[in-house]
C-alpha cells in the first residue's frame, strides 16, 4: 500500500504520556483537510487503538509507528518515525503541533530533510504554488503569510488556533516500519505526568479566560479567580507575576512567553497589562479588565474595563452571574 | 569545560515593536534593542557553573548585525571569557533553516562541550533553533529545561513538557535549552565592564564557517505577505460605584458572554 494520495498531507498527532491522543489532533486534522487529505502519523505503543480516534477526526489514512526508542529517548525517535512516513508518503505539506515535543520533532525533521519550517502557523491554505502557513506575529500585531522555495513545508500549527474539523473517514490502518537513524540523543530518565484533575476548559483553545495577576495577592486568594472561571465555564490564566509569585503552576502563563491565546472573553484581574502580556491576549474578541489603578495599561486595550478593588466586583459579578442562573 | 551560549539581539518587549512592511524585517530603528532576557538568562547557567569550575571557558555566540556588537558585548561585561559574532549580509532575513545551519558552522569553528540556548526567543519564538542545531550538530538536545545540573561528562535536567515533566540527561557534547524557571541573571558590574573590553571579540562569515546561504540544496521558508493589523481600542471604562460587578454581569450577559 503505498498509493498515497497526490495532495497528502502528512499530520503528526501528539499522544499524551498514558497513550491517548491530544486535544491538538482535531484542529490539525482540520487545518489538513482544508489543503488536501490527510494522513496522520501515530507514533505510540499501541498506536493502533487511537487509529479509529483518528479517522473520527478526519484522517483518510493512519500510520502507525513504535520505533524501538520510543520512550527511552528524547525527540530522535519520533523524528525517524516522521522522516519515514514522509518518505512513504511523499506528502505536500507536513503538519505538527506546535506543542514542545511536536516542535522540536518538526525541528529535527526539517533540518535533516532540509525542508523549510514554518513555525506557529494559525491556519494553512493553499495556492497555485502549494500550502501556505499564516501567522500572527508579534503579539497579533501583524500577519504574515509564509511559503516555501521548494518542496513540502514542515508547518507547526498552534494549539487551539484552527476551528475547522474534517468529517470523519473510514479507518484505514497502516504499520510504518522506522528505521533507527542513530542520530545522538537525550535519554528519559523518568516522566512526571501531571494529572488533570479540573473538569475545567484547557487554556489554549478556550472559549473564555479568566486571568489574574500580581493583584491577587496570594495563592489562596487566586482561588477568586477559579470561582469566576466556574460560574463562566472558563479556563484559568495568568500573569507572569503571578506564576513568579507561585500563585499558580508555570502552564498558566499567558503571553509572549508563556500560552497565546484568542478567546471570545478574557477577563484580567489584578493585571496591569504590560506589553508582553497583552501579546498574549489581545486578539481575544471581548477584554474585560478590572483594576484598581486607573492608569494600569490593560485598560488601553479593555472593551470594558472596571477601575475598582477585585476583591470586591468580583465577588458580587459572581453573585450577579449565579443570581441570573438560578 | 568550554560551554557556548546562544545569545541573540531582539526589540525590546517593553517598547513597540515594529516590522518593516516593505521588507518584512524587524525594524531595528524602530525600536530599542536588548539581549534577549532568556538569553541572559542561559548565560546565567553558565557562569554559575564556571564560578565553580575554573576551568570553564564561557562563549557568547550571536549571529546579528554588526550594529549588535554592543549588545553582544554586555555577555563580555556579564562575565563571558570571549565572544563571537556571526555577520554576513547573506543572513538578512535568514529563516529557520539558515540560521540553524549558520550557527551550527559557527559551533564547529568555535568548539564545544554544551550550548546553552534560550528555550524560545522573544523575537522569533520559534523554539526550534536548539533541537535543529543539535540535528545538525549530531549530538543530544535537552531542551525546555527547568533546571539543570552540569557534570562530568553529561549534563541532566528536568523538563518542561506538554504533560507534565521528565527528568533528562545527555552525555556530552550536548545542546542544552532553558526556560524562565531558571534564575534571572546578574548584572554586569563596573569590574566587568571594564574587564569586557579586553576580552576577546570574534567576527566571523559564513564563508568561515563554511555555510553556502545560496545553496538550493535546502529548502527555504519566505515571507510572502505581510499586513498591520489596526491597534485595538479602549471600551467603555467605568469607576467603581459599589454596583460594576452587577454592571459587569449586565455586560456579559447581554453580549452573549454569560
Ligand atoms: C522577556 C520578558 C517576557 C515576559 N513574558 C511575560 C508573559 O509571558 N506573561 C506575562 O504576564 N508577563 C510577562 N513578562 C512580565 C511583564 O513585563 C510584567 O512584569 C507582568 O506581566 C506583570 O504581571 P502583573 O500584571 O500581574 O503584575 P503587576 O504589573 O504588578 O500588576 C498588578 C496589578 O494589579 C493591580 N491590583 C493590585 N491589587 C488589586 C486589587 N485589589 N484590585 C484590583 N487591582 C489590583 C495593580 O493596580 C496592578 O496594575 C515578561 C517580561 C519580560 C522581560
Ligand atoms: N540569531 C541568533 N544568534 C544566536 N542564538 C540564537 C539566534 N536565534 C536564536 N538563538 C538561540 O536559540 C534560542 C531559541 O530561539 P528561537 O528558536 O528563535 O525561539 C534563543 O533563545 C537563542 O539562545
């Protein structure tokens, strides 16, 4: 079987530690059958139990790949399993999260294949020429389109950036055989899997976000923030300040370096809005800031800003919303 | 040990950062620029280990503009046994592809036991460049680490990774990147800037380094579009009369946001 389709696009589907695919499988599969069919690349022990998940999400054709590696060895052994898959399938783009693991696999990939990379792509399309990636740059303040000289292009995608799903295709499984490329790598000493314990909304791709900041005070007083987030069925963010204060875990963090995200409605407490986070946020449809300083730079970019104590609008907002509820 | 830090020249993130809607550069006159504060921060990593180790050689390695010697020179000032910068009017506007092999080059010439490099830069944040070198370079890459130990021989760490965190180690030469867990860095003392201007500063070309830009061997990624998009605007703003959390409720309800 080796009857790839002209226009294949190759995706490569992160899986979480315990063996299950991401939430990012959905959007890329989405973004490549925009361009083209995809084919999608499960590299993970029993990767052919998720092949059904899979075709569910879009995917015409699923290959499936346990290189002897895998687990033990950082990046390197995704990166064969990638290099033979597009080797197979001779695909006109390849697509990967943008995630940490996805990106560096991309990384590897390109640079061995020598394929030009597009990195943190919001949405593919296509023209005479090929698949294009789009992004958005500098917090949001521009967009730039990319394509390659030659070739298919490597394109990670952004988590929780493409709204458009494939319809679901027939299950069509393939084992990849990988071989090793012995390239030198990091080994896995062991892997700390945090465990979801929140029913609540993962941040990157949330409708709603709730973010609070220095202004909070302490980590028992961000509970506030989990309070309003569950009344609006919202994820939780933060600022750095926040993080560095240990309000919250690092995976909070919204902006240049932490999570960008765009959701309908984010909310800032206690936030002063400095530069690199608002390129974290300000391409959310609706800004809600509520600070006490008048002059705190969130509210240059607020479609309604409250200059006020959170520690008291939020608390009667939270009752107002459950008021209307009951 | 000789320990190679990555250290890149960006726009500084507290001032507006522009791009040149012709050439679709950064534009550099636009803003002021900085060593990036994770860059810093990677130098930090190594210069704690060389104040225990004396036999630790520190590099700053940049690939920039020559107008970005004096920010690769702050590294010099913060500590550094020596610099080395990567100038060639090749690399204007070089993509990802390019600079990964350019710096590679450059690591060849200059010689390693560890790169330390930034998780992701704040200009480009394409968080690609450690593990493409270390691709290139043939060696391990331990990248996204939140912390890191240095030893005899290899280097371990713990991870940032999408699920949680793992414990990693590499055996040396490796390539190394850190995220902002790592402590901030020191600044540069009145010793050491006087000190900096004796150390030495290398210019190389990527004919040195033995890097063909024009080569069609390699595909190259382009900007083929670029646009601005409008600044947003400020709302409504109200103070606090003891009901704008009723307000707020009304807001959000009426737009469909509650
Ligand atoms: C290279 C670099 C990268 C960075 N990346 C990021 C990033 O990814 N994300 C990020 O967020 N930051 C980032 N920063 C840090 C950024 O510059 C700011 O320091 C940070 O965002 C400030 O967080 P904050 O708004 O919570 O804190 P502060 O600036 O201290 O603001 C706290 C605000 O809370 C308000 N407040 C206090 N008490 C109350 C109350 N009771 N009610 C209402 N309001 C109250 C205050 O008026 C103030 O405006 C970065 C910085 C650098 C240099
Ligand atoms: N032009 C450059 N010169 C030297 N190091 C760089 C350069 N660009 C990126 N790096 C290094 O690679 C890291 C990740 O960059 P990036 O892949 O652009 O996010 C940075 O933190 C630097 O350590």
């Amino acid at each position: 079987m080796t009857d790839y389709p002209a226009d294949s696009i190759l995706v490569l589907l992160d899986t979480t530690p315990s063996g299950a695919l991401t939430k990012s499988a959905a959007g890329l599969l989405g973004a490549a059958a925009g361009v083209g069919t995809p084919v999608a690349l499960i590299v993970a022990a029993g990767g052919e139990q998720l092949a059904s998940d899979a075709a569910a999400l879009g995917a015409a054709r699923v290959l499936v790949a346990e290189p002897t590696e895998l687990g033990a060895q950082l990046t390197v052994p995704v990166a064969d399993a990638l290099a033979a898959a597009a080797e197979l399938v001779r695909p006109d783009a390849v697509l990967v999260s943008n995630s940490i693991e996805g990106r560096e696999i991309a990384a590897r990939f390109a640079a061995r294949s020598r394929s030009g990379l597009a990195v943190d792509a919001v949405g593919v399309s296509r023209d005479a020429e090929g698949v294009i990636a789009h992004h958005s740059v500098y917090g949001g303040a521009y967009n730039v389109d990319s394509a390659v000289t030659w070739g298919a292009p490597v394109i990670t995608v952004r988590e929780g950036a493409i709204d458009a799903r494939a319809e679901a295709q027939p299950v069509s499984i393939e084992r990849l055989e990988v071989a090793a490329s012995a390239r030198r790598a990091a080994v896995i000493d062991s892997v700390d899997e945090a465990v979801v314990t929140s029913s609540r909304p993962e941040l990157r791709g949330a409708a709603k976000v709730v973010s609070g900041g220095r202004g909070l005070g302490s980590e028992e007083q961000f509970a506030l923030v989990d309070q309003l987030a569950d009344v609006l069925g919202a994820a939780v963010g933060a600022s750095r300040a926040a993080v560095d204060a240990g309000y919250v875990p690092q995976s909070y963090q919204v902006g240049q370096t932490g999570v960008s995200v765009s959701p309908q409605l984010y909310i800032a407490l206690g936030i002063s809005g400095a530069i690199q986070h608002r390129a974290g946020m300000q391409t959310a449809k609706t800004i809600v800031a509520i600070n006490k300083d008048a002059d705190a730079p969130i509210f240059e970019i607020a479609d309604f800003g409250i200059v006020g104590d959170l520690f008291t609008v939020v608390p009667q907002l939270i009752a107002a919303l459950e008021a209307r509820k009951a | 040990m000789k320990i190679v830090v990555l250290v890149k020249e960006v726009p500084d993130t507290y001032g507006d950062r522009k791009l040149n809607l012709e050439t679709g550069l950064a534009d550099r006159a636009a803003s002021d620029t900085v060593l990036d504060e994770i860059g810093e921060r990677a130098l930090e990593v190594a210069l704690s280990y060389a104040d225990g180790h004396a036999d630790t050689e520190v590099v700053v390695l940049s690939m920039s503009p020559e107008a970005a010697a004096a920010t690769v020179r702050k590294g010099l000032a913060m500590g550094a046994s020596s610099a080395v910068q990567l100038v060639d009017e090749a690399l204007v506007g070089a993509d990802l592809g390019l600079t990964a092999e350019a710096l590679a080059g450059a690591l060849q010439h200059i010689g390693y036991d560890l790169v330390i490099a930034g998780n992701e830069s704040t200009d480009g944040s394409g968080g690609v460049l450690p593990a493409m070198i270390a691709e290139l370079l043939d060696v391990p890459n331990a990248t996204s680490l939140n912390s890191v130990e240095i030893a005899e021989g290899e280097v371990r760490g713990e991870r940032a990774s999408d699920h949680g965190t793992m414990q990693v180690t590499a055996t040396l030469p490796a390539v190394i990147s850190i995220t902002e867990r790592l402590p901030d860095a020191r600044f540069p003392n009145f010793k050491g800037i006087m000190a900096a201007k004796k150390k030495p500063f290398e210019t190389l070309s990527l004919a040195e380094v033995g890097v063909d830009a024009e080569t069609t061997e390699a595909s190259r990624s382009i900007m083929i579009s670029l646009a601005e998009k409008p600044p947003r605007t400020a709302g409504t703003k109200i103070v606090d009369e003891g009901d704008a959390g009723e307000r707020l409720a009304e807001y959000l309800v009426q737009n469909r946001l509650a």
